[in-house]
C-alpha cells in the first residue's frame, strides 16, 4: 500500500508539471500524459568473488564498485574477468484524467516479472514492474496552482500545478488512472 500511494504522489506531480496532450479516446479534453525515459551504462568486470557473489566492475570513466549479485543469477561461474556487463534502466508513467465513471475498470493491478538466462549462459536477466493506481479529484485550486486527490485507501494529497495548462477540463469529482512500470536489463558479453 505504501508504494502505491508513493507511486500516486509521484506520478501526481508528473502529471500535473508538465504539458498536458490528449489521445483520440474517451479522454479527449481531459489530460493525458505520458513521460518515459531510458538509461543504459556499461563497465568491465575487473573481479570476481563466486563465494560472496561479489563482481567488482570499472565503468567507463574508470570508477571501481562492487556488486552484489544474487542467487537469481543462475550463471555467475560464467562471467570472467574482462567481460562486459550492460545495464539498461527504463521508467515509464503514465496518468489519465477521466469523468467519473467513464475510466477503465480499476482493480489495483501490480505486476513483475523476471526472466533469466538459460544455463549455461552467460548471466543475463530482465525485471519488470507495472503498478496501477487510481485516486479521485476532491479539490482544484486555480489561484494557488494545486489539485487535490484521494487515493483507494482514502488519504488524500496536494500536487503543485505548475502549467495551469494542465488543468483545463479537469473537474472535481474525475477519476485519474496512474500506471507506472519499469524495467531492468542486464547481460554479460565475452570480452572480445
């Protein structure tokens, strides 16, 4: 329950800071925004301790850290040193206005999945998270550039509106629909 309604508070914010477009569904003339982002880094395994499950890594800009990888990581005895570790990081949220009733069934959906490489190979994973909450517009403050909405568990929260842009069409009362999700990636290639 916390992490949704961190994710509520976050996504608030997001939504209400930024410009604001409309899709051709049933949420025309309500806003709808959508910010993602991708990060991908890279470094070299100068070290590795399969007792402790400890690969100690170099990046680009020769910063040495630790790594502590766990049990999920089937293949860890294949990874050598000198080997090339790529970490890709995706974030993605997504919030929807809608009149009341009109939104899709909510239902408080949270998903991850993992996927891992197969034995034998070199260690590789990919995580993901999707978590949905909705809440409800209780209060619009158009002087003082804030909106107030309430979560499913009842508590509610003031987000600063910084582009009243954001605000047109929007009415006491509306539901809003938050999805988050992210991802992690990471492989391990052959030093070549």
């Amino acid at each position: 329950m916390k992490t949704i309604c961190l994710l509520l508070t976050i996504a608030l914010a997001v939504l209400f800071s930024v410009p604001a477009f409309a899709g051709d569904d049933e949420t025309a003339g309500k806003p709808h925004v959508v910010r993602a982002g991708m990060t991908t880094a890279t470094a070299t395994v100068v070290a590795i301790d399969l007792d402790n499950r400890v690969v100690t890594l170099r990046n680009s800009d020769g910063d040495v850290f630790d790594l502590a990888v766990g049990s999920e990581a089937k293949n860890l005895p294949q990874v050598k040193v000198g080997d090339r570790v790529t970490a890709t990081y995706y974030e993605a949220i997504s919030a929807k206005v809608y009149k009341p009733g009109e939104g899709p069934e909510y239902s408080g959906a949270s998903e991850e999945t993992l996927k891992t490489a197969k034995p034998g190979e070199k260690p590789s994973g990919e995580l993901r998270t999707s978590v949905t909450a909705k809440a409800t517009v209780t209060a619009i403050d158009t002087k003082g550039q804030s909106v107030t909405l309430k979560g499913m568990d009842g508590k509610s929260v003031k987000v600063r509106v910084e582009d009243p842009a954001n605000l047109k069409g929007v009415e006491v009362g509306d539901e809003v629909i938050l999805t988050y999700e992210q991802a992690l990636a990471i492989s391990v290639d052959a030093e070549k």
